[in-house]
C-alpha cells in the first residue's frame, strides 16, 4: 500500500503541528491571535504591532516596536537590479505571478538570508521581507500603471509609506488620507494569520527543507494565489460585477452555484473551518460601509454583495453546508474604494498575510520540526517486465 492504508484528501481531519499563534473557533466563529481577540486588535492595534505580536508572542511596548520598525526600515531598500527583473515582466503579467517570483529573485541579493540557524539571522531575515515586500508590491502595481518606481517617505508609518509608494503622482505633493490609512491597516490585520491555511501549510513545508525564508515566503504567494484561497478575493468582485451586468440576477448565479453540473461556486462563501460566520467578514462589512461613506464612495456592487448574502443565508442549500460569507466577500469593495485596482486584490492579501506567514515559519524552525513528507496509498500497476520499443 505504500505505507499507510487511509488518507485524508484536503488534510480536512489532520493536524499537520502544534502551534501557539493563532486560535480559531469554527462552530463559534472566534479568532485570536497570541489569545487576543482578532475584534480588540483590530480596533486598539496598528497593523506592525500585530506583526511583532504574531512573530514574538508578545504585544511590543513602545520602545520595542519604535525599534522593530526601525529596523525594517533599514532594510526597506531593494538592489536597483531587481528592477531589471521586474522590466522582464509584459504590464499583462498577474501581480501575485510577479511578486512570487521577486520575493523568490530577492535570495540573490541576499544570500545572508539563505541558511538561516540562529534567532539573530531569523531575525535579520524576518526585517528584510517585512522592508522589502512592500516596496516589492508597490512597484509591481507602478509597473503596470506606466509610473516611476520609488521609497515613499520612509518617516511615514508602515502602511501610510506604503500607499505613498502605490499611489504618490509624479507631480503632486502626496497627502495620507487617514481614512484609507486606518482602514487598510485594519484589512491587514484581519489577514494577518489563520493558523493552518493552505498558503501557511505551504510556507511550513517548504520552509522544512530549510529552503530559506524568502522562497518559503515565494511558495505561500504561488499558493495564495488559487481561486479557493486568497485569489477569491479578486473573483468575488469579477462575480459582483458579472451580476450587476446581468441585471442584478443574483437568483442565476445561486442557481449556478447549487449546480452540480456547473462549476462555478459563489466566491467569497464558505470555509473550510468557519461553519459559522468568519469573524473577520463580519468587521470588514461594518467597514465597507463606513469607508464608503467616508470617501463619498457609491459602489452598486456593495448592495448586491448585501442581496447575495441575503438569500444564500436563507437559502438550504447553503444553509445545510453552512456556508457564510469569508473574509474575502467583501474586502474588494474596500480596496476598490481606495483606489486599488482589481488586479492588486491578492497582493493585498499577502501584504497582510506576510506576518503570520513569517510567525508560522519562525516557529517551525524554533521548534525544529521535521521536514514535511507524508505517506500515500499506492493505487497504480504491480511489478511489470521492461518491454523493448519494437514490441509496444
Ligand atoms: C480563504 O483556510 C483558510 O483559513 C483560508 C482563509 C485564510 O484566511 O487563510 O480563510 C482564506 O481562502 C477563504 C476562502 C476563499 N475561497 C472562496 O471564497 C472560494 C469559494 N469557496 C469554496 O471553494 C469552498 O468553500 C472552500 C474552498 C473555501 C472550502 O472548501 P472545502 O472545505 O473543501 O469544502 P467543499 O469544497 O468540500 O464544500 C463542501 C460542500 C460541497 O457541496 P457537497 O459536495 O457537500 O454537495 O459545500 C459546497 C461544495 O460544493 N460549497 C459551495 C461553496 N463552498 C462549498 N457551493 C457553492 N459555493 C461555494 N462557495
């Protein structure tokens, strides 16, 4: 049989590891990170705060984090070359295609950051990912937008700096707006960990082989990517928009999602642990509201995501799965609002997801876990004799 005689198709019933990061509750719908609840950090912590919680343990105290950032910003600098890389690459190219493999192009310039042992060279690879991902990010959406790469204002916090970069016209003083600030520092927050996910178990086991940090990181990008996990996000505002053209006929896509025949799903519903509703979908909703309203932004797609998640909610067939909105239903309408373009969607989602990614990896190799290598069960052909080409 190969070794073993069940599997577990998804990993649906499997604990891959122990962990002390992230919590979660499916039946009752609770998150916490490091035992704090995901709705007192995303009210009371800034997004580098939740970082440093989610990578050290413990919330920073003032000084900590000042240096922490500090130290990432030191780092927030990317050899002038990597932009060769990057000018490779048509304006058509999927931004998570071109992160993933930046972040992978990044070891060559850092080869510090290859084998890393001890804690202080976790540690100095941990602050050159969370410098430089950023950066990396804002270029690839720069690159496709015809604009001139630059650092932003370093002096800036973490996620202002980073707007700056996405969105800082060559001609016009760059001025933050404190509602977009607070409100993707808040996105990020709700997508920083969520202990086990597909894109996390990727950075753990490729992170096993003691890859390095960076590629391990690179996998987790290719991985998040997917329609199932983090690229929902993308084509749940692709499905709202396809409704809207369609007259607002949410009834034609329920039908089409409950058809089996039909392979489309609804994107941005259901999970594979939350059979109640995501913690996080709940406080992006209440945000969508209030930052379009902030910004003066009309967007139909907000109704009929709200009409959508009326009738699935009352609707058998995913009431009996269980089926409610992810995290990922309506965080696009918040990123449109901002100015974030469609395609820029997923990059988002691993901009917040980078430090959980970095918690989980650190922890894996602190506890030295093994290198991952499941098992299977052989269902292929018995011993055969060669046969010479002549005779097949
Ligand atoms: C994320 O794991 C994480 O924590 C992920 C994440 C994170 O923070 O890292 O939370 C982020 O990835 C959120 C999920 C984003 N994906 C989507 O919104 C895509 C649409 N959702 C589905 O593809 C699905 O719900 C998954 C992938 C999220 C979960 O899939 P599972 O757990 O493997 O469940 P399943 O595919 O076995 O579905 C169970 C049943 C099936 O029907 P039956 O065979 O029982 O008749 O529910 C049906 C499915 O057909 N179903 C859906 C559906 N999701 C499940 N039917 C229609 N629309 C859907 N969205």
């Amino acid at each position: 049989t190969g070794g073993v005689t069940t599997i577990d198709p998804g990993f649906k019933n499997t604990g891959s590891c122990e962990s002390a990061i992230t919590f979660l509750n499916g039946e009752e719908g609770i998150l916490r990170y490091r035992g704090y609840a995901i709705e007192e950090l995303a009210e009371k912590a800034d997004f580098l705060e939740v970082a440093y919680l989610l990578i050290f343990g413990e919330l920073p105290s003032a000084e900590k984090l000042l240096k922490f950032h500090n130290d990432i910003r030191a780092q927030s600098r990317v050899d002038e070359d990597v932009k060769k890389i990057l000018d490779g690459f048509p304006k058509s190219a999927h931004p998570m295609g071109v992160l993933s493999s930046l972040t992978s192009a990044l070891v060559a310039f850092n080869p510090s950051s290859v084998n890393v042992d001890s804690e202080e060279e976790m540690y100095n690879a941990i602050v050159r990912i969370l410098g430089k991902f950023p950066v990396l990010t804002a270029w690839t959406y720069r690159k496709r937008a015809g604009l001139p790469l630059d650092y932003g204002d370093a002096s800036l916090g973490y996620v202002d700096n980073f707007l700056k970069m996405m969105f800082k016209h060559p001609n016009d003083e760059y001025k933050s707006n404190e509602v977009v600030v607070d409100a993707l520092d808040k996105l990020l927050i709700l997508h920083a960990d969520h202990e086990q996910n597909c894109s996390t178990s990727t950075v753990r086991i490729v992170g096993s082989s003691h890859a390095g940090l960076f590629v391990s990181i690179s996998a987790g990008i290719a991985a998040l990517w997917g329609p199932l996990h983090g690229g929902a996000n993308q084509a749940v505002i692709e499905m709202l928009e396809a409704i809207k053209d369609d007259d607002g006929d949410t009834k034609k896509y329920m039908a089409k999602a409950k058809d089996k025949s039909d392979p489309f799903r609804l994107m941005g519903f259901g999970h594979r642990v939350y059979k109640n509703f995501d913690p996080r979908a709940r406080i992006i909703k209440k945000a969508a509201d209030e930052v379009l309203a902030d910004l003066g932004v009309e967007d139909p797609v907000l109704d009929i995501a709200k009409g959508l998640e009326k009738e699935a909610l009352e609707d058998p067939y995913f009431v009996d799965r269980k089926l409610y909105p992810n995290v990922d239903f309506y965080s696009g309408i918040i990123y449109r609002a901002m100015g974030i373009p469609v395609e820029m969607f997923t990059p988002m989602f691993a901009l917040g997801r980078l430090p959980g990614w970095i918690a989980q990896w650190r922890e894996m190799r602190l506890r030295k876990e093994p290198i991952g290598r499941p098992r299977q069960v052989y269902i292929g052909e018995n011993l055969r004799k060669f046969k010479d080409i002549e005779n097949r």
